[in-house]
C-alpha cells in the first residue's frame, strides 16, 4: 500500500506533481565527505558495491542530508561483466577496465555464476527498503546491453565506443548474441531487484549516443526492449525509466519501441523537444550538471527552465548526467530548495 | 568561369548531381601509408601544417589515389589559439595540448601576430589551387569558436568539455568574448583562405554535442552565424558548409540560424531526419568511419541506405566524422567506387 503513495511511483505512473519529485544521478558519490570516508575503508570500488553493510550506508547518505525522493542502489553497471567473470578492475585514476572479449570468448560467456555473484546487491536492496523512509521510493538499476557491451568489447572506456562499432559491424551475429545474452542475464537481474524491494529500476545507456540509425535500432532499442517485455511479463507491475544517453533526435519513439514507463533526458535534450517527449509519458532530467558545479545564477537558470517548461506534465526532476565529484554539496541544498519551492 | 563546373560547389549552390560528389574528412591522413612517409620527415604536426611543400603534398595525396571531387587544406583547427601564441603542441600519443587560458588570459590576448603567423597556410591554398585538378573544389577550413574555446579553456580534450562548460556557466561575459575574439579571426582567417584560392570553406564544431539548449544557442550557433555572417558581408558567392557533430535535435534549425549553405551531418544522424534537413538545402555525410574500417557489408550497406534516403536531393557525399587511421585505404578505394556507381 505505502508504494502507491512514494511520489516518483505516482509520476511514473503518468501522474503530475508539483514540486516533481527528485533524485540525481550518482546522488551516492565522491561529492559527499562522508562517502569518501566510508570509500576509502570499503577496500576497492568493487568491495564497496559487493558490500551491503558499505553501500547501505552510501546510498542512505544524500537521503539524509537532501531527503531526495528516491535512493538508488548504490552499485555499478559492470557488476554484470564482473559477474561474467571478465576480470573487471577500478583503478584510482583510471577508468574501468577488465579483459577484453572476442567472438569465441562470447561463445564460452558462463551466466551460471552471474546471479549467485551478485547475491549481495540484492541484500543491500533488502537492507535498503527496511531502512529508508516510508515515502522514499527505491530505485534498482543496471546498465543497458550496448553500454555494457562497449566495455566487455573494448576492455576499457573509449571517447566514442569505436572498438564495439567496429566488432558490431564486422561480427553482427555475435554482437547480437552478446547483446542477448547480456539483456537476458540484465532483466533477470532487474526482476531480482524488484524481488528484494526495489520500487522502480533504471536501465542506463549511456554511450546509446555513438550509435547510427540502423544500429541503435538494432543494439540501443532492441535489446532494451527484450529486458523490459522479460521483466513486465514477470512482475507486471514494474516501473521502468530508460536512459538513452546522447541519442538526440532517436529519443522522437525511444519509449514507444522499448516500453519504457518514463524515459530519462540528458542536458542536451532541448526543452522544446523534451515537452513533446512529455506528451507521451513521464520524463526524467535534463539539468547539466555542471550548473550544479558552478552554482549561483547558471544552477537557478537551468532549474527554472526545466521546471517552467516541463513542470506542468509528468516530471521527475534530475540532472542530464551523474553529478560530478567537484560538485559543492552546498549547491545540492540549494538545487533541492529551489526545486521543493517551485523556482521563480 | 571553371569554378562554376566544380561540383561540389555545383551542390552547394542548391544542385542535385547523380552520382554526388565525394570527399572524405581527414582523407589526408594516417591510413595513407604515403601520408606517413611526408609526417616522418616533415618534423613536430604543426611544422607539417606550416609547411606548404609538405602541407600541398599531403593534401594531394589523396586527390591522386581516389580523385575525390574535393581537396580539403592540410592544417590543422588548433592553428588558431596556436597563432595566439597558446603554446599548442601535438605529442604522439596525447592529444593537443595547450596552456589553458583564465579570464585574465582572454582580456590579455594578442591578436596581432595571429595572420602573419598563419601566412604559411595561405601559401599552402595558393600552391593548391595551382596544382589540383581544374575539376576538384579546394576546401579551406576553421574550427568554429566553440570547439577552439574547449580546448583553449581545458588545454586539452576531454571527453565532454566539463571544464569549457563549466566556465561558461562560471563566466559567461569573459566566455562570450573569447567566442567573439575566436569568431572574428576565424572569420578574417577563412576570408584570407577564400582569397588565397580556396573555393568553399567548412567550419567544424566537433564539439557541438555537449551543450545544452541555451548554450547551444549562445556559443555554437551565435558564433559561426557571426562568423559567416562576417565572410558574406565581405566575399558574397563563398560558399560555407557548417558541421556541428553531436548536435542531434539542435540541427532542425542549424542552418537558417546559422546562414551556412550546407550542413555536415554526423553518423548519427537518422536518415529519417536528414531527409528532413535536406529539405532546405545541400547536406554533407554521414557514413560512420567505423563501416570503412570494417568494410564488406557493414561498408557496402552503409553506402546504400545514404544513396537511396539523400541522393534524390543535394548531397556531398562524406563520413560522419573523420576517417581513422585503422581504414584500408582499399576499402576507401571501394567506398568511391561504389558511390560513383551508385551503389545498389
């Protein structure tokens, strides 16, 4: 019962709110003293996601001091690959890197360790929901199959994911195979976090922006919509916002073709177009999170934008993009203010 | 009077050719193993883009193998803040870097030195002209302000621009003078580029993709519409293609803000779309340069859907970005073959 009142549930469910609701992205991040203490006594990045007591406490941490009104598991989109047993590593300093995989190495990919590895993600979503407050929805994620993908295939991050373009155009029957695979194990993992108490799941794509037509059809809109049909089918109630990060014009049937219950807007999103994306459901975003970090008129601007242009549909307020480490958590209190007063 | 048979000019005027013309970003460039032998002896980057006895060889290179129906100068975008005295340097490995500019640094800039020190570039057009084809356009290029202001401001490339963003929010009026101080030379630049013989010119904002809707406005189109506004108030038949990459939604509207004749797409534009933007005009690309390094199919496919969706309309055939170093130069020897056939 107490779900149908956590405001972001109402909004995803087609509902305006004014003030929206809020939460940004990586709200549980290096921004926050406190989270750099209990980082720097986790042990690596992976220890802490693997941590229910740790990150429990990270993704507690801005509900206390903001009151945003969500949590967000406080994990990472390669859990996935790291369960594959891809020798995924977070140097300090460096991106993220693991070994990278080949067509026979799609072949040989073993899912049977995959949802047994990740066992303590949903003990910190049981702990979660015991812990939060009652109207806080908790939001469960994972990465999109193409996003994860560009890491499995090039072993590291890249500027413009040129080492899986180039895999997908020279091996398409294996990038699809690899591509399967991973929304299959991704929409198990999802129904396990709405299992464990999540309220609502994120599914990031993040580099869905280097993609062609022909290929964001096929990698970005597809595959989504194979985890989010596998998850609906299975818990018909779940709540699902797709983040399609840089597609630009492609958003135009984004959540028509992937079912999509809300879909998230990145900074770049222009608001004319956003509100015709509104027309059709909920949507999430769009401030550039580097007002957050400059503050002052650029932070008031942006948040009077948005919410004078999209505050009158279904709204959840959010930034474009995760929140960046040099973000003043001062600025955060404000951004929540401003938010919760309605802006100008 | 031959000028007007160049048929890249023919479609910038508004002509439909079949087949369209062709010319590919960067086709001087590292894939070409003769482009590697001028590189090795020609110095440091910038002494070969001084250079105008290696800068003409290099530009022809290409022109010789596969008679693109365009020469693009060999230079460089960062020429710019390099005659502004940056201290711009290309090492082997790394990006560009430069030293980053505060406010201080905008207010103190000397634009004194900036054309003298670009005369080498000039001698490179006019050699050109002497030299290509009477049939193949010479193209001249720049960077527009944007882009050049990102790596002015961060003294280097990131992989969003966080650091020119964040600044702009920081200090808008010192950022927008350094826009117009950009726009202005780069104006004066380009009309010395026409003059020295150049046909056309194509200003680049590769960076375009990272702004938000106001800035968009502000630092992309507001700059290169200054800026063509600038070199048609003094050279009215120059012809002026605009390539803002990433742009995505933002293009609908590009090239009546911006006054460009054409406007280069990047791959990921839908063709859906670009038909759409075709429209009001000539439109350049947007093969991703990763279907040339893969070839076959992916190549072939790519060709196709970019010849049946633009080639009723004005089109100069072109990549989505430019062609990278891992491309066969006999998959670039297909690509012509197959545009000049007509594909399918």
């Amino acid at each position: 019962m107490s779900g149908t009142r956590r405001k972001i549930l109402r909004v995803l469910e087609g509902e305006t709110l004014s003030p929206p609701p809020i939460w940004l992205m990586r709200q549980a991040g290096r921004y926050l003293p406190e989270y750099r203490q209990v980082r720097a006594k986790a042990g690596s990045f992976l220890d802490l996601c693997y941590s229910p007591e740790h990150a429990v406490e990270v993704t507690l941490q801005p509900i206390r001091r903001y009151g945003f009104d969500a949590a967000i598991l406080f994990s990472d989109i390669l859990v996935i690959p790291d369960a594959m047993r891809r020798n995924v590593r977070f140097t300090e300093g460096h991106g993220p890197e693991m070994d990278p995989i080949d067509v026979g190495g799609i072949e040989r990919l073993d899912l049977t360790p995959v949802m047994e590895h990740l066992a303590p993600v949903m003990e910190t979503v049981r702990r979660l929901r015991l812990k939060l407050p009652d109207e806080t929805t908790l939001l469960g994620f994972c990465g999109a199959p193409w996003t994860v993908a560009t890491y499995m295939i090039a072993g590291h991050g890249t500027p413009d994911q040129a080492p899986a373009r180039l895999f997908a155009y020279k091996h398409p029957k294996a990038f699809e195979h690899l591509l399967a695979v991973l929304a299959d194990i991704s929409a198990d993992y999802l129904v396990a976090q709405i299992d464990a108490g999540a309220d609502a799941v994120q599914i990031f794509d993040s580099w869905a922006g280097v993609l062609g037509e022909r290929e964001f059809a096929a990698y970005a809109v597809a595959p989504v919509a194979r985890m989010i049909a596998s998850v609906k089918a299975r818990r018909p109630k779940a709540r699902v916002i797709a983040f399609a990060k840089g597609a630009g014009y492609l958003l135009n049937d984004y959540r028509q073709k992937t079912g999509a219950d809300a879909i998230g807007l990145d900074w770049s999103v222009p608001l004319d177009f956003a509100v015709e994306l509104q027309k059709d459901g909920p949507v999430q975003g769009n401030l550039d999170p580097m007002r957050v970090v400059a503050g002052g008129a650029a932070l008031s601007e942006g948040i009077d934008d948005i919410l004078q242009r999209l505050g009158s549909g279904p709204l959840i307020f959010n930034l474009g993009h995760g929140i960046t480490p040099q973000a003043d958590p001062e600025n955060v209190r404000l951004l929540v203010e401003r938010v919760r007063g309605g802006g100008r």
